[in-house]
C-alpha cells in the first residue's frame, strides 16, 4: 500500500511529465534541486506544504491536485502524449500539422 508521500510523488511526477518537464526543468521552475524532486517523486522525502505550493504553482495545477490518486488511465494518457510527441518531433512541421489534425480527429469522434 502506498504512503501519502508517494501518492503525492506520483501526482507531481504525473503532472511533471503531462508538462513534458524533466525534473531538471521543474527544479528550476522552483528553486529546488533535481535531486529534491527525484526524491520526492519517488516518496523518500517528505516535502512541506510550502515546497508543494511551489511545486503545484509550477505545474499550474491547484495544491489539493497533488493529494488525489493518479488513475491508470491518467497514466495511460500521459504515456500517450509523450509518445506522440516523439512522433512530431521527428517530422517536419506540414507532417507535424498534419498528424496533429488526424488526432483531433480521432478524439473528437471518440468522444462522441
């Protein structure tokens, strides 16, 4: 069973990586180190309400977000993402725009 502190480092690594931040980038949204947050994600540090307002306002998501269970789901969406991201990365923009359309596309159908 996860600790509180891990369900919080899950949250802030979830919402870390929807950002598509590195923990070093986040670290310095924050003035804390990538350590820190590494350590934080993982569960092993217990940071202070005041180090979670800082992270949360980085992440532009509101303090409670970061005590909410991440969902598979969630997850699954996030890995989705990134690995689209990696797709458009690799193509020019006409190709990038393109791939982009498609997958509007696709959620607007799916969501009806």
């Amino acid at each position: 069973m996860e600790n509180p502190y891990q369900m919080v480092g899950k949250r802030v690594r979830f919402f870390r990586e929807q950002d598509g931040l590195t923990q070093a980038e986040l670290a310095e949204k924050t003035g804390l180190s990538d350590n820190f947050i590494g350590l934080i994600e993982r569960g092993i540090k217990h940071p202070t309400l005041e180090t979670l307002d800082k992270i949360a306002h980085a992440l532009e998501v509101d303090l409670s977000e970061l005590f909410q269970p991440v969902t598979n789901g969630q997850e699954n969406s996030v890995k989705a993402l990134a690995e689209l991201k990696r797709i458009l990365n690799k193509k020019n923009f006409k190709d990038g725009k393109l791939l982009l359309a498609l997958y509007k596309t696709i959620c607007e159908h799916n969501v009806s």
